[in-house]
C-alpha cells in the first residue's frame, strides 16, 4: 500500500477529485499530515467519516521504525528499518541557526566514489519519497523540536532517483507541508548532467551541491568512477549554463584525500577551474573508515590549499566536523546495519 506521505499536494489533489471530493481537502489533509502531525487518518476531525475510510484503504500512513540512535556532540545518527527490512541511515546536526538533517535517497549507491563507505553496497532500490520524508519526521517526533534545513546528501546518489526527490522538494516546502524554505533545502549530486539539466527548470530555489572532489579528469575518474561518463569540461559546460538560466549559487564539495588531491598545484587547478563561476568551494576533511585505505590531509596541508583558493579569490569554507565518533560524518554512512 503506498505511503500517504509518498504523495505531493498536486497528487492529492488529483486524488479527491478522482473520488469526487472537494479539492481542498487535499490542504486540510497536509495541515493534519505535516502540522498536527497526526499518527492515524482517525484523528482527523474536519474530513466527513467515509472520506477517512477510503484514505485508511488506499494509503498507509506507519512510520519509519528506528532501530537505533547513536549520539555524538550536536549530532544524532539515525538507522531506520523499511518495510522490506533494508535499512537506511540519517543524521542530525545542531547548529546555532537551527536543526539540519542529512537524508538518504537510496539503498545502496551505484556511483562507486571510492572514499565514500555508502558506495561499498551497489544500489538495491530507490527510496520512496514518503520514506525520505517520513527520516524528516520521524526525527522532529524524537527530538520534538523542528527540523530547518535538510541536506540530501546521505546514502545513495538524490540524482538517480530524480522524480522522487522532486516530489519530496515540494512537499517538505510546501506552507502546509513542513514549511522548509527553498535556500535552507540542499541537494547533492556527483554530477550526472542530464538530470541537472532538467532541474535547471525546476522552479524552487533549491541550492545544489556538487561532489567534485577532485581538479581534473585524471584525479577524478580514479576516484569518481562517474567522470568517465561525465567528464569535468562537459559538467562544468552544464553548470555554467544551470548558473545562467537560475542565477542561483553553487556549491562544490571537495574531499582532501592525503596526497591524491590536496597539493598546491591542484588547489591552484582548481581556483582556474571555478574562477568565473558564482560558487564556493567547501573543503571536507577526509573522514576514515577501517574498509577503505584512504589518508586524511594533514592539517597544515588542508590549510595551505585554504589559503591557496582564498589567494585566488575563491570563497571557500572548511566545513565543520561532525559525528566522527559514531560514523555520521560525510562519506561514512552505512545502507545495512550488517555492512559494516
């Protein structure tokens, strides 16, 4: 049976009308979804008794089970059990400016990126969009306090599970979903060009994420086996031109991987790289794993490279370390509790 939460407030409204039912019935329903945060169809006290009875046989509306919570400063990890017993993994950061959650989009990821731990399980399935927003929710009823930004930059690739994620952008949104503004919703991808060609139109102000990780296509097609499917020169073509038709801001991730990309020549490539482009770059120290052999920088290099993108002009942060301790930092989540 599908998720209730699965569905964007187009869909239900399509969905009343086909059961010929007012159509804002489909707002009344949101604001008992997303701001009463109700748990049964039964608690709804504003939709007729036989409306309810054809929501309680056509959706489901059961919540993710958490099976655990793993906690480290201003950070909570987060493992979810689906309904098909695959498992999934979100984290929550605190920040004086508000609760940020990092989502997963898949089980399992195809992309491959060598550093990266969720990569080690190839892709089983794409996650619902009722199961991304119910990591949302289900965090806010754990922590009962409100979530302000998510990042969808967990386990899986947000990209190769496009139609999905696009429902989900409208519905967490939406003023009667969770009311997240656009400029406090992320989306990362490794780049896969068509698909940032079509959310080019999408017309929510979204901010996007790039995982560069890397100056050119030497470094990066060994380290991000999608480069030889989408070469740097052609990305950055289509980001360039994302740039001029949304004018919005974007962001390039950038992992510092001990002597593969954190020397001054490739910090001097890649300020050439985004020179004229409207964009920052955020340095992420590298976050180890017992399965895979790659070194963090140093920090006196990680600082060069800093100041050697700052020398050039090229905003640039160095993000703030999360979750280490519990494995909730970037590029260590899991999509099995097993896969470890």
């Amino acid at each position: 049976m599908e998720s209730i939460y699965s569905l964007d407030i187009e869909m239900l409204q399509e969905y009343f009308l086909s059961n010929n039912q007012k159509k804002f019935h489909a707002e009344q329903l949101f604001e008992w979804l997303y701001q009463k945060k109700i748990s049964t169809f039964s608690e709804i006290t504003n939709l007729k008794k036989d409306v309810i009875k054809q929501l309680e046989q056509d959706f489901s509306i059961e919540p993710l089970e958490i099976v655990k919570v793993e906690k480290d400063t201003d950070v909570c990890k987060y493992l979810f059990k689906l309904s098909d017993n695959e498992h999934i993994e979100a984290v929550l950061m605190k920040h004086d400016y508000g609760n940020s959650i990092c989502i997963s989009s898949q089980v399992g990821c195809n992309m491959g990126c060598c550093f990266c731990e969720s990569g080690r399980r190839k892709k089983v399935r794409n996650l619902k969009t009722g199961e991304m927003v119910l990591q949302i929710l289900q965090v806010e009823k754990d922590i009962k306090e409100r979530i302000s930004h998510v990042v969808i930059m967990g386990i899986g690739e947000p990209f190769d599970n496009y139609e999905n994620i696009i429902k989900l952008l409208k519905i967490i949104n939406y003023a009667k979903g969770l009311a997240i503004g656009s400029r406090h919703i992320t989306v990362s991808t490794c780049g896969i060009i068509p698909k940032i060609e079509e959310f080019m139109n999408f017309k929510l102000q979204v901010n996007l994420a790039i995982s560069l990780h890397a100056p050119n296509d030497k470094i990066r097609s060994q380290i991000m086996p999608i480069n030889k499917v989408y070469p740097i020169k052609d990305l950055m073509k289509v980001l360039k031109k994302y740039q001029e038709k949304t004018g919005r801001r974007l962001t390039f991730e950038y992992i510092l991987l001990d002597g593969i990309n954190d020397r001054a020549k490739d910090a001097e490539e890649l300020s050439k790289l985004i020179k004229d482009m409207n964009a920052y770059v955020n340095l992420i120290p590298y976050n180890t794993t017992e399965n895979i052999q790659f070194h963090r920088s140093k920090t006196i290099q990680i600082m060069k490279f800093y100041d050697i993108l700052k020398k050039n002009k090229i905003q640039v942060t160095i993000r703030r370390e999360f979750g280490g301790k519990i494995s909730a930092a970037c590029g260590q989540l899991r999509s099995k509790e097993e896969c470890k």
